[in-house]
C-alpha cells in the first residue's frame, strides 16, 4: 500500500517576490508570495477569512491571515507584525526580497461569504486585523463578485495615519462609489485631514442599517469588546456579527491542542466564529 | 482464531522466533523498575507488574521526533522507517488510550503520516490485568482490565502459561505465523482464563461519570476550580504521564547552514504554552489551566471525537507530588 | 505524632482567632496510602483538617513566591500582602530564611509554625522492605515502628530509620530554628555527618561519576516537575522556557537534558536546603539530591556558607577581601 498521504507538516516553498512596508513603525510589512512549484500553486485553494503558516526553517511557524483576495492568480499575500519576542516574525523581517520560505495551508474556515449573499455587508477593521478583510473586500469588489452582495459599508481605524495599511487601496475603496468607506484614526498629525475617532465611537456616527446585514469585525480584544455594544445596539444580531479569533498555533491542524478554546480549535473550527458561538463557548474571549 | 497457549517453560523459544522477525518489545526490568522495552538477549520478560510508569504512547508519537530535514536547497520530510514491531504487555487501559489517539492523528481531514506509519508496524499485543492498582478505574471509563478493544491480539498470564486470543486480523495474522510454538489450551487453561476476565473488575473502586461533560459545561465558572487548583504545583506530570494527553509543538534546530524540525512533546500546563507574542495569555492563571485540562478530558473530546479520552490508568494521581487525585475534581463537579 | 497533630489545629485555631493569618499551609490527609497533601486553611474552622504524620513530605514553601508578587508604582494601587502562616519543618523553615534572604517573602507577613520532624516516609524504600508489594496501608505505631500492610495481604513492621528518605536521615536541622510559633514534640537528632554519600560518589573514578550522571539524567522527561517543586525556582520564565535567546533546546538530547539539569543544580549552590522536595516530585526517581548536595558542600567549604541560617548573606552577594580564591585557575 504507497503512501498516498499528503504529509500535512510539509510547507510548500515559495519565494518572497515583494516586500511592503506599511507602516510609519515599519513593524508591519506585506510579504507578496509566490510559489516555486506549479502543482503547488494550482492546489492552494482558498477562502476569504483562512490563514497559513508561514514557514522559516530555523526560526519555526507563524500563522498568518491570508491578506490577498482568492482572486488574485499569481501570488500569496501576508502581511506581518514584528513582535520583539517573537522568533519568527522578527526573523521574516529580516529576508530580502529573493528569500526562499515555506508555506503551509490554507487551513481555518471562512468567512461565511455564501450566506452574505444578498445581504448589506458591514466591515469594521481595527489596526492591523485588516489583513483577512482586506482579502474579502478585494474578493468582493471583484467584477464577478461585487453583484452578488448589496450594500458595503467599511469602517477602518488605526492609531495613527501612519499605522493605516494598505494605503493605496483604502484610497481606491474611498473614490468607489459602490461602497461607502470610513477611514479613522484614534489621534491624527499635521498631514491628516481625514476622520479622528475611536472605530466604535465613528460606528455609532456612521449607524450602518443592521436590516439584512452581516457584519464582518476584526481588531484588538479591547476594540473588539467596546464595538460589539453599538453594534447589538443597532440592531446586528450576535449571529450575524462575525469575528476572526487569534490564538498560538503549532500544527494549524487540530492535532496539537494548543489554540483550544474550550472544545473549539480555533486552526480547525475557527478562527471565523459569530458572536454567538463565541458567547457559548465558556471561556470569556471578549 | 481461537485461544493459545505458550507454557512458560516454552515462552523464550517463542520470543526468540519473533525477536527474529520483527523488533520485539516487552515489559523488562530496567533501574529497578519494569518498563516496556526492545526486549534484548539477556532480559528476562518480567509478568509481574501493575503497569508501566509511563504510557505507551511514545511508541507511536515519540516524544521527541524528527519532522523533516533542511537546507539551503529546502525542506524534506522524514518519515519513520522502523518497520514491524510487536509489542507486548500493554494494558487494556492503555490499548484503549491508542484508539483515542487514533482518532486525533488519523483523522481524515489531515492524516498524520508518522503516527500512521508506527500505527501500520505495530502488533500490540495486550496483556490482561490480574491485580487492578486502588488507582484504576478503566470500568468507569469505557474500559475493563481484560478488554480486547483495540488490541491486535489479547494475552491473559496464567501462571504457567500464556494465553493468547487474536482480536483483529492483524492479531490473527501474528499467530499464525507463529502457529508451530502455539498449543491448544486445555478446559483448566481456559477456566483461569475465564476467572481473571470475571475477578479482576470486582477489584476496582468505580467512580461516576455520568452527566460528567454537561456538568462540566454548566460548572465553567464555578469558584471549585479555583479552589481544587490551590495546592498544584503547574509540574505537568500529570500530563506526560497521561496515555491520551497529546499536546505537542514543533521547533527547529539550526546546525550552521542545515537543520531540523522536530515534534516535541509539551504541557497545556506550563504558561508558556497558549504565551503569545504580545505577551497576553488566555490561560494566565495555573487554575485555568487545571481547568482547562480537565475539560479537554472529560468534555472536549467528547464534543469533538464521542468519546471521554481519560482511560482511568491511574497515573496522574499515582505521580502527582501533591496528591491532586482527578476522582475527587470529578466528583466535586458532578456535586456542583 | 498525633498529639503534635492536634497542637498544631489548637495553634492555627489560635492564630485565626488573634487575627495574625488569613491563610495557612499545611497538610491534610491524602487519597492514597503514604501520601498527605497540602492544604489551604483560610479559616477557624477548616483547621481541623490539618494532619501531622511522617507522610508529610514535600516543601510548602513552594507556594510563597506567588503570594507576594511584585507590587505597583504607585501608592494608591498597591495591595497589603496576606499574613500567611505555614506549617513548617526544618527544611521547609531553612526555605523560608532563604526567600527571605532573596527578598521573595516579607518576613512581617510570614508565621513560621514550626513542627517538630521525626523524618519523613519514602514510598520507594517502603516498596523495597516489600519485596515489591505496593503498600496498601502504612500506620505509625509506638517507639518508632511502621506497620505495612501491602495490597497482596503481607504485613511488615519496620522502624522508621529503614524508611525514612535519606535527606531525612542526612537531615542537619529538623527543628526549624526561627519558629514564630514553636510546637511542642520530639524530633529526630540533627545527623552527625552530613556530607557521607557526597564523599563516597567523589571517590568514584572520573568515568564512572559521569556514567552515573548520564544514566540518572537521561531517563529525565523534561516534566519540570523537579523546578516547580522547589522553593528556589521563582523565576518567572526559567532559562531552559526563553526563545530569546534560545539556551536550551526542548528535545530529548542528551545534551539538552543535561543543560538544563546542571543549569538547575549550578542555580541551586548555596541555596538549596536538601528538602528533597524534587526527588519526592520527580516521576522517573532521579538521584537529584546527590549533585545538588555536591554543590553544596562546595559552597559551604569555599565560602563557610550553609543555607538557611537568618544572619548570614548568600555568598554570591557579598564580597570579602578574604575570599577563597583557589578555584580560580590559570587559563
């Protein structure tokens, strides 16, 4: 009997095509991938809201959310914070556009895009938990796909102008005129002639209609905790309000334990979870 | 097959044949203490034990293993090349602590192709309990001291002899082919057989489970955890010494321009181990994680596999150093 | 034992009663044969439960550190420390003078109930007076004598010497000296020569003193739970935990086991009080006392410095101008 098993520990090799930095901080960088093997590339199928590991032998694995959009055809796209402590993105910080690292996935599931179908789409991002909206809000906006939702509303906020990402891109969403885009920042400088205001406090001036809505949210715990109560204010329903979950991850496929949330594995179950799955999962996440 | 037997004064020349075909493992006398290991040519095959301080988990997920190999060209797998092994004297307990296993690394949606490589050689060869320790409770847990569930082939040691009952054909297979050093057993053979699979149950002090995983849920908040958890210690033997506990992480080794990447063992039970980089930890208090682990036994796995995963070997509270006993958790939850 | 078991309730009660604990650490009965267990008492009533028997072992000093963690900046936020008392063996009052000395524990805040120690059991040496036979009870009768019962039915009556563990019968302090409270009992007389098996391992050969050490350390299984038994290991993030750098690697070589166990027992020279708190932890039954004692007897002939005495100040922190320079050697 062959081996026919796919060895799920494997990572793929890809080669860092681009690197963008994309903050002030410059602790936040986008790493555009792609593969170096074709069957590779052809087999990576994924969603708008899963993430990957990324792999840098020596170092060890991160799991990143995939921050491209499904559409996109030649490459991968993550975008990365350094933490000081941490091992491994310090050490992808380091490569040079030509390095060569491995990538394991896609793994998680998805943003529920199947049952927004129809419906008012509302995106709240805070900091630099944009990266799986960024995906679905490109996947959206796709001429294929922009149809096939109704209204989309986004609200992004950072600290700073300068710790916006994808700065480009919000650029494009503002001028689009099938969408309505909301650009804060909790404290601005002399260059900034945009919004100033904490993303609940701008949520609750914007009052997007909860009527036929999902809302799609992702930040910090703190910003997360003080967004839910406007947003049930409005009207949202906790099934309809959908968040990403973080947590340490090893294997990413539900065999190691580590991000286990009660019975739920964020790598496996997750780590897009409604507000109200999350409120019956006993340990207090927000 | 039908049951065999191997008198006593035969058994060498029977494990002699196997030595000679496979890797035999077997319970032997190591620094004083009986441990399942390669059998070699001096050892003696020792019967008279309750059973091995650690599981035998390790057999088939190795505590420290080697993943895959890399260089400057890229990374390439390693997968176990040990071939055949037959390995005697596990216990009923930790037989079925295998099975729990198996629906972790053998899961379809990602199969875990070293555990499933050790799973495919091994020939677990089960022996029966005769003397259950004051800390087992496998009847309690879906298990029985002369359980066959899981086992490849089941042995019963009756004094002078052993028996052996093939349970699945891979078992079945085995004896065949040792068939030439297998007899058949005589009316008294099966009757001691028979006594130790009806006595050996009546020896344990059962506990209660029932109810056990909705309780568990409905008591998250209770202050009992907090309370039970005063006197642990955050050692984590409970947790390497526990057959179905299979936390692990994966870490690389650099030596100059190559290195590895090795699956290592770890415990839900260090604060290190749910750490982020942002220095937040959901489980920051040592009672989150009593907690916590508790609830993977008893309730996770349930939700998750049907099964509770605790096989009730006893060994967390024969080892913990102080004396925290999972009976007692159990029962202050199912009180609650 | 029993009349010091019941002074000990009547002096907790007592401390209860005048206000001077909010918690107290004791023992109270296990859920196996030769095992108690330690127990939180917070108030009058639960003091009943505190038991005194040769089982008691373990050090509960373990469990100060994290009673006094480190206190905010400012004024306002800060937080009066509980008054913890603990009932204290030799070993376990040498531990306390330790954390004390290490500024880990607020000498105001501590009671010190000091229990007279007789020795404690080792369930490994009970199993060899067994001939293997598990012990299914093991009760203290008069003069000293145990009587065993194992779970196949045989019954044994030893004294306590043959099974005391041999960090009891080494023992140089088994009444603490710095007690707040001082039970009344009998205790066992501090061991004449303390350092004899340290001295009979040094007359080894150089190959066989390090086959022995790496036939003990390799069957370790990185379980830590020696570490957390002991007082001594506070340290937030212990050495052989940080990624940044990375001194140790988690796997099962030989050399990273050993790292981490000599970075442990080089840690504990000068410090550690041989409550043999890791050996009762320790899964596998490492001979962890043996290289901790090595050390300690080093410590205590270069620096005339023994641990747990409340004058003195660890050797690391002080400096004398007739400091032992010999083991300074040319490169």
């Amino acid at each position: 009997m062959s081996n026919v098993v796919v060895n799920p520990y494997l990572p793929k090799p890809v080669i860092v095509e681009k690197i963008y930095i994309e903050n002030e901080a410059k602790d936040l960088k986008t790493f555009r991938l792609s593969f170096c093997n074709e069957e590779d590339k052809s087999s990576f199928h994924y969603l708008c809201g899963q993430f990957a590991m990324l792999s840098v032998p020596g170092a060890g694995e991160s799991p990143i959310g995939i921050a491209s959009s499904p559409l996109d055809p030649d490459y991968l796209e993550f975008t990365v914070k350094r933490y000081p402590t941490g091992v491994v993105t310090t050490a992808l910080h380091g490569m040079e556009e030509g390095s060569r690292i491995g990538v394991r996935g896609p793994f998680g599931n998805c943003f529920p895009l199947d049952e927004m179908e129809g419906r008012n789409v509302v995106i709240i991002g805070g900091g630099f938990a944009m990266t799986t909206l960024r995906s679905t809000i490109r996947y959206m906006l796709n001429d294929q796909n922009r149809g096939r939702f109704k209204n989309i509303t986004v609200v992004y906020g950072a600290r700073s102008p300068g710790e916006l990402l994808y700065k480009n891109e919000l650029k494009e969403w503002e001028d689009r005129d099938d969408m309505d885009t909301y650009i804060t920042v909790d404290k601005g400088d002399e260059n900034w002639k945009g919004r100033v205001g904490f993303v609940p406090t701008v949520l609750r001036q914007v009052a997007p209609s909860s009527e036929n809505a999902t809302v799609l949210v992702c930040g910090p715990p703190i910003m997360l905790k003080f967004t839910m109560l406007p947003l049930l204010e409005l009207g949202f329903k906790p099934e309809s309000i959908i968040t990403s979950l973080e947590r340490r991850m090893s294997c990413g496929i539900g065999k190691c334990g580590r991000c286990a949330v009660g019975s739920e594995y964020v790598c496996k179950n997750g780590p897009v979870f409604s507000y109200q799955r999350i409120s019956e999962l006993s340990e207090k996440l927000l | 097959m039908a049951a065999h037997v191997v008198r006593k004064a035969d058994l060498k020349k029977f494990i002699n044949a196997v030595k000679k075909k496979n890797t035999f493992l077997g319970p032997v006398s190591r620094k004083g203490d009986v441990t399942l290991a390669v059998v070699g040519l001096d050892d003696e095959l020792v019967l008279s034990y309750s059973n091995f301080k650690l599981p035998p988990k390790t057999l088939l997920f190795p505590k420290n293993e080697l993943i895959s190999t890399y260089d400057d060209n890229g990374m390439v797998e390693v997968l176990p090349s040990e071939g055949e092994v037959v390995i005697f004297g596990i216990r009923p307990c930790d037989v079925l602590s295998l099975l729990h296993l198996d629906k972790v690394f053998l899961d379809e949606e990602f199969v875990d192709p070293y555990y499933q490589e050790r799973r495919r050689n091994a020939v677990v060869v089960a022996l029966a309990c005769t003397e259950p320790m004051k800390t087992c409770y496998c009847t309690s847990v879906g298990g029985s001291p002369a359980g066959e569930e899981g086992a490849d082939v089941l042995a019963f040691d009756l004094q002078d002899a052993l028996l052996f009952e093939g349970c699945s054909e891979k078992g079945r297979a085995f004896m065949k082919t040792y068939a030439d050093y297998l007899q058949k057993p005589t009316k008294a053979d099966l009757a001691s057989r028979n006594k130790i699979s009806s006595e050996a149950p009546k020896k344990i002090t059962p506990i209660n489970v029932t109810g056990l995983t909705d309780k568990l849920e409905e008591h998250f908040e209770s202050s009992l955890w907090e309370e039970s958890a005063q006197p642990c210690l955050g050692c984590g033997v409970c947790t390497f010494t526990c057959p179905t506990c299979h936390c692990f992480g994966l870490h690389d080794e650099q030596y100059g321009q190559r290195g590895i990447r090795m699956r290592v063992h770890e415990s839900c039970m260090f604060p290190s181990y749910s750490l982020e980089a942002s220095g937040h930890n959901p489980r920051n208090a040592n009672w989150e994680r009593m907690r916590h682990r508790i609830m993977h036994k008893f309730h996770s796995t349930v939700r998750n596999f049907g099964d509770i995963f605790c096989v009730g070997c006893g060994r967390c509270i024969a080892n913990c150093p102080v004396n925290l006993d999972i009976r007692e958790t159990v029962a202050e939850v199912l009180h609650e | 034992m029993d009349r010091i078991e019941q002074r000990i309730r009547e002096a907790v009660k007592d401390l209860f009663h005048k206000d001077r604990v909010d918690l107290v650490i004791g023992f109270r009965e296990g859920s196996l044969p030769l095992k108690s267990r330690p127990v939180f008492v917070r108030s009058e009533d639960m003091a009943d439960d505190l038991v005194w028997n040769a089982f008691c072992r373990g050090n509960l000093a373990v469990y100060l550190p994290k009673l006094f963690p480190p206190q905010p900046q400012r004024d306002e936020d800060k937080k009066p420390y509980p008054k913890i008392g603990l009932v204290a063996k030799g070993c376990d009052a040498r531990s306390i003078i330790g954390l004390i000395k290490e500024h880990q524990v607020h000498r105001d805040n501590v009671v010190i109930i000091g229990t007279p120690c007789l020795g404690m059991v080792d369930k490994e040496k009970v199993e060899a007076v067994m001939d293997g036979d598990a012990a299914a009870q093991c009760t203290e009768g008069e003069n000293g004598i145990f009587h065993i019962t194992g779970i196949s039915g045989t019954k044994k009556s030893v004294p306590g010497e043959e099974i005391f563990a041999d960090s009891c019968l080494e023992c140089p302090c088994p009444l603490p000296e710095e007690a707040d409270v001082q039970i009344e009992g009998e205790s066992r007389k501090p061991a004449a020569k303390k350092y004899e098996q340290v001295e009979t391992f040094e007359a080894r050969s150089s190959e066989e003193r390090w086959q022995y050490f790496v036939d003990e350390i390799a069957t370790c299984i990185r379980c830590y739970a020696c570490r957390q038994a002991c007082p001594n290991c506070y340290c937030n993030v212990c050495f052989t935990d940080q990624t940044k750098p990375r001194w140790n690697g988690p796997g099962d070589d030989l050399s990273d086991l050993m790292l981490f166990h000599i970075g442990r027992i080089f840690h504990q020279a000068g410090r550690c009080v041989e409550c043999d708190a890791c050996v009762h932890a320790c899964p596998m039954g490492i001979d962890l006392r043996l290289f901790t004692r090595k050390l300690g007897r080093d410590v205590e002939e270069l620096f005339e410095y023994v641990p747990g005495r409340p004058e003195e100040q660890p050797p690391l922190c002080v400096f004398r101008m007739d400091d032992n320079q010999d083991f300074i050697t040319e490169p």
